[in-house]
C-alpha cells in the first residue's frame, strides 16, 4: 500500500498525458500496478523504482492504445526522410507548461513519438520497437511534430511569426 499511496498520484498524470481518458488512465494504472507487484522479482536496483514503475505505466498505456486499435495513418516508407533538427528551438518566452500543452495539442501519430522523445526521453529505436514503426518513421514523425510545436508557440515571439 505504502507504493501505492507514493506513486499512485503522480502515475496517474503519466497514463491520462497519454490516454487522455480518466476512465482509461485509471484502468491502465490499475494493470501496471499489477504488472509490477507480479515483477516486482525482476527489479535490479540499476534505476530508482519510480523510473521502472513509469516505464511499466508507459508501456501499458502504449499497449492499450494499440489494443484500441486507433485510426492509423498508413505510410509510404519511401517518402519519408531522415531530417536534422539541430536548430529546432521554441520562444524563449514559452513556459514548461505551453510546450508541454503543445505536445498534448499534436495529433497522433506526431504527439506520441514528441511525447516519448522530448518528454519521456525515448529514443528512436525504442520508439519504433514499442509503437512498431520504422525508426526512419519515428524521426519524420518527431520532425514534424517539432514543426507544430514551434507554429503553435510561434505568437510567444512578439508578432514576428518565425
């Protein structure tokens, strides 16, 4: 109960960023909560308990979105492009909060492979393994989502609209 009552709170806001249900975020919490007390053996100590216990939370979240087996946008490999984002950056006015809320205003796929990388600290591998895309995918998707991102916080810039 005592790991509950620490991590319950803060889990919950992990799985509705995601699930963006609270029906669902409950559900899900409720299964990764089971999963860990069930795997709870295979726990080494090399990560704090609560970076183990999100990873579980986000993998149960991804799960269940593919379980609902959500409008999916079907992609022509051929005409995506690897992309170098290296000057990507938003308004320096722009708070934590309106980037974040920014990611969360993305449209799937674009949000959660943002969500995963800038958020969660994914990376491009890991992505296309948990969200079964290509990692060439997973870079598109996460270029144009920085794309979307640094448009919608473009106002944040005193009208100059770049």
């Amino acid at each position: 109960m005592a790991l509950y009552r620490q991590y319950c709170d803060g889990m919950f806001i992990v799985a509705h960023r995601y699930l963006k249900d609270t029906a669902a975020a409950e559900d899900a919490l409720q299964e990764a909560f089971i999963k860990a007390f069930q795997k709870l053996h295979q726990f080494k100590g090399d990560v704090t308990f609560g970076a183990w216990f999100k990873r579980i939370v986000i993998n149960t979240c991804l799960d269940t979105i593919k379980a609902r087996k959500l409008e999916e946008t079907e992609l022509n490999e051929e005409t995506l492009s690897i992309v170098d984002d290296g000057d990507w950056s938003v308004p320096d006015e722009a708070t934590v909060q309106e980037v974040v809320k920014a990611i969360e205003n993305l449209a799937d796929p674009y949000g959660m492979v943002t969500q995963l990388f800038l958020l969660e600290g994914y990376d491009h591998q890991e992505i296309s393994e948990v969200l079964g895309i290509s990692e060439s995918a997973s870079r598109t998707y996460l270029h144009r989502g920085k794309k979307q991102i640094k448009e919608q916080l473009k106002h944040l810039k005193d009208g100059t609209g770049s």
